[in-house]
C-alpha cells in the first residue's frame, strides 16, 4: 500500500511536461476589402472598370509585383491594369484598377475571384528570400455583371443581376395623401394671399380719398376760424399741423418734428421735386406768419389755406 502514490506522481509529471505551451498570439491589425463595379449590365464590347479597394495596417505589406502577369480574368479580356498605392498614417490604401471587355455571348457573366497575397512587414528583412515566408492570402470574390446583346430588339432591356427589392404598391399611399394635402395648402395660401393683396389694393383709394376730404375739412375750418378771431396767430400753425398730418399718412413718415426743409428732402424719395418744393415754401411761410406776425392777418391766413388746398387737391391724380 505504501507505493500506491506512486502511479499519481507519474501522472502528475506527465500532464505537467506533456501539456504543449500555449503561447500568446498577437492580434492581426484588420484589413478591409471593398469592391466596386463601375456598370453591372453591359453590352457586348462595352468598356467597365472594376475596381479593388484593400484599406490595410503597415504591418502588412502586399505582393503587387507581376501582379497583373497572374491576372485571370476570363471570360473577360483586361484592357487596363493600374496600380494606387498611398500610405496615409499607420494605413495603407491599395486601389487595384481593372479595366474590362467582353465580346462573350450574351448572359450572366462572372468575374473570377482573385487572391492577393502579403506578409508582415519585418518578416521580408528578417528571411533569406520570399520563398522562405509563408504568405498569407486575402480572397477576393467573384463579381456577377449582366451581358446584354444589342441585336434582335434586346438592346432597350438591359437589366443589371441583382434582383430588385418589391416595394409594395399600398406604400404610396401614405406619401400621395401627403403631396395632395401640401399642395391644397399651398393652393389655400396662394389664393388668400391674392385676394389679400387685391383688398388692400381696393381699399388704398378709398383711404386716400377720405384722408383728403379730412385734409380739405380741416384747412375750411382754420380759416374760418382764423378769420374770425382777427389778430390771433394761431391758425398758421393749424396749417402746418393739417399740412404735417396729411403727408405724414399719406407718404408714411414722420413729419411733424421735421423743418421744412427735411420734409421736402423726405419727400424727394417718394414724390415729384416741384411738389417738393410746394411743401417746403408752404410750410415755411406758415413759420414766418406765426414767429413774425401777419398784416393785415385775414389775407395772409386766405393765401397760406388757398395754397395748402391746392397741394392737396394736386395729389388726387397721382397713384398709390
């Protein structure tokens, strides 16, 4: 009993020395694959370009020497074969260029799959020779492109391989309400706004008509009582407030803590240069008749409301 130990010992030691050392693998840096097709339906003897994008670390470096010797592209015939190589940081950007024709029977073709071969970048310095390294392989897959024939009416159906995704007729539903809704609300609005436009259009006379029998009203009624308070210089300033309050409504600015000389500049921007000047001269004579004093007061006052009157009246030919 005292050496049945002896068989676990041996065991012990041999799990122990024949376990295989498990040894850290280092992470392979990605490499990504694109590939694109510039037609994927052609005619016979049509010209295309497939291109081959492989975005891939430093630590690898890719075979590219006789790379197009090893090209194998049937049923295909390579036109063109360029090469793009650009390191941008710790990347590099591989772009592989095929250009293609095929003069084959119409159908669907396939470009065969190709294999890109590299290695890591420190293993080439470290070898004797290329043969001496493993090579790793990157697998391209085959691309379908549709061949069409241009004889026998075939020539307004071409039609790429790829199979197109149903999209249900009950889908436009929704976006057809929509489109109909949005143009009865751009309708809607265009035709308020018309109508708008043409009522403030109707009304803008008649405004001016009333301002100006306002206008008219006013000027009657200082000189009337002008004349009747006799020596009073009061109404002269009436007259430049009437005279203010028209032009101020009727070309929409501010007149009445302008001299008369800003009033005509004002007016300039809107209105002739002689009515301008009609303006300005009424409105200084009123100032001159109440600073200096009127003799005799009743004709001064009648010239100076004749004078505004007649502005007045000479604005209702002229348009909105």
């Amino acid at each position: 009993m005292r050496y049945v130990w002896i068989p676990f010992l041996c065991l012990f030691f041999s799990l122990g020395w024949g376990a295989p050392q498990s040894e850290e693998e280092e992470p392979s840096s990605p490499i990504d694959l694109v590939t694109l097709l510039s037609k994927t339906a052609i005619y016979v003897g049509d010209v295309f370009e497939y291109r081959i994008s492989v975005r891939h670390s430093n630590e690898f470096s890719f075979v590219t020497q006789e790379f197009e010797e090893r090209l194998v592209v049937r049923p295909f015939e390579l036109v063109e074969f360029r090469i793009d190589q650009k390191v941008v940081g710790e990347e590099t950007l591989l772009d592989l260029v095929l250009t293609l024709v095929c003069y084959e029977p119409p159908g669907v073709m396939e470009i065969p799959s190709l294999n890109l071969f590299y290695y890591p970048s420190g293993s080439l310095s470290q070898a004797g020779t290329q043969q001496d390294i493993p090579a790793r392989v990157l697998r391209v897959p085959s691309q379908r492109i549709q061949l069409q024939s241009t004889l026998l009416g075939e020539g307004d159906r071409l039609r790429d391989p790829v199979r197109l995704v149903p999209f249900p007729r009950s889908n436009l539903i929704l976006p057809v309400l929509s489109a109909g809704v949005l143009l009865l609300v751009v309708a809607g609005s265009t035709i308020v706004g018309v109508r708008y436009t043409r009522q403030k259009q109707d009304e803008q006379p008649d405004r001016l008509d009333r301002l100006r029998e306002e206008t008219l009203h006013s000027l009657r009624q200082v000189q009337q009582k002008g004349l009747s308070e006799g020596q009073d210089r009061d109404p002269y300033l009436e007259v430049s407030k009437v005279v203010r309050r028209y032009l101020q409504y009727r070309y929409d600015f501010l007149s009445q803590a302008l001299t008369p000389e800003e009033v005509r500049e004002e007016l300039l921007g809107s209105t002739d240069p002689e009515f301008a000047s009609q303006v300005e001269t009424v409105l200084e004579l009123c100032d001159r008749l109440f600073f200096e004093g009127a003799t005799p007061p009743a004709a001064n006052l009648e010239d100076l409301c004749s004078q505004a009157v007649n502005l007045v009246q000479s604005r209702s030919l002229e348009s909105p």
